[in-house]
C-alpha cells in the first residue's frame, strides 16, 4: 500500500506534466534558462549555477529541442518532489505518531496529488524554471531531517545513521544556495533545529566536530 501510494503521488502529477510540456520556451526568465544551460553560461544574479548544470545535462538527451528537455527537467524535479514529501510524510506518521493502520497512506498521496496537479505547482512544472528544482531540494532536505531524526535512539550505530543524514541535509543546504538561496536560506533554522535535537536526545560523541562538518557541507 505504501509503495502503491508513492507510485501515485508521484506518477499521476508526472503524466499530467509530460501531456502538457511544451515545446518551446515560456516567456519571462524561461528562454534566459534554456539559452544559458545550451551555452553553459551563467543566467541573471545570483546565477542559478546548480540548475544550469543540471539542464546542460539534461540537453545531452537525444529528444526534441532543447526547450522540451529542460522543461522536462522541471516536470522530473517536480514529480521527484512529490515523491519524497509522501515519504516523508508517511514515516512521520508512522514512525513518529506510532500510526500503523494502511490506510494512512491515503492522506499524503491524495495530498501530493492535488498539489501536484494545482495551478501554481503544474504551471513551474511543465516550464524552465528554478523553482521545481528548488522544491526538490527542499523536500530532499525535510526527507534527510526527518530520517535522521526518526533514527532509533537505543544503539550507538543509530546515532552514527543520524549523524550522516544530518550531515546529507547539510548539503543538500548548500546545493540549495546554488540555485535559489533566497528560499535556501529559509531551510538554516531548520538545520540549526535538527542538529540541536541530535544532539541533546542522543547523546553524540562530538557534537562541536558534527557541527563543523555540517558547516563544511554547507560552504
């Protein structure tokens, strides 16, 4: 049931995205992107380098024109988003509220498809922007916090798993500057809260050392 869930969460919005991609640029900064990921120059400030990158990536597939593949980086990043909000949504319930009933899948797969196929997400979808990116990376981030902070407390190999995705969320922080950091730097308290939380219900061995490689990560 929960994969069934995810599947839907994800690939209804997504077959709804590839039906509507256009094949040519949309106005505003649409064009702006398509032209810098073809020329592998840097778009207006701050840059947007990390999604740039990605859409010269994406411009090596052999299908259509280039304003179809980088539109269908934005419908991928989008659906990808999705995905990752179920699961994190599912374990929340689950693992945090003790909720064991299959019907609590329900709830967070209705809840990704309605947004997935809303105005506001359907139209930064199906278009090239930064902004699906941008909610894939944050929602890479939540996924990467909440894992690591639903980690079993009882083991000294737990702590270790927490310590990683801590560290994971740190630089998805980070990739999240490179593309859009006004919304990244809204995910630093976030950060800040995670790592406070690991280090005062488990006990870690050198929470000063994880704080500066989180940091690190960061940077």
């Amino acid at each position: 049931m929960r994969y069934l869930g995810l599947l839907m969460a994800a690939g209804i919005p997504l077959g709804v995205y590839i039906v509507l991609l256009g094949d040519c640029p949309y106005w505003l900064d649409s064009p702006e992107f398509v032209g810098a990921a073809f020329a592998m120059q840097p778009a207006h400030p701050p840059g947007h380098p990390l999604y740039v990158l990605l859409g010269r990536a994406i411009l090596l597939l052999p299908l259509g024109s280039a304003a179809l593949r980088m539109n269908l980086l934005g419908a991928l990043c989008a659906s990808f988003a999705l995905a990752l909000t179920h699961d994190t949504a599912v374990r929340l319930v689950r693992d945090g509220f003790g909720v064991t009933s299959p019907l609590v899948v329900l709830v967070p797969t209705l809840g990704c498809i309605l947004v997935g196929i809303s105005p506001g997400w359907l139209h930064q979808a199906i278009y090239a922007e930064v902004y699906s990116l941008q909610a894939l990376l944050l929602a890479l981030f939540a996924w990467c916090l909440v894992r690591g902070m639903l980690a079993a407390e009882s083991s000294r190999g737990a702590r270790g798993v927490r310590s990683r995705f801590i560290c994971l969320a740190s630089l998805v922080l980070g990739l999240s500057l490179a593309n859009h950091h006004l919304t990244g730097v809204l995910m630093v308290p976030a950060a800040i809260a995670g790592l406070t939380f690991s280090a005062l219900s488990t006990r870690l061995v050198a929470p000063i050392r994880l704080m500066g490689i989180c940091v690190v990560m960061v940077l």
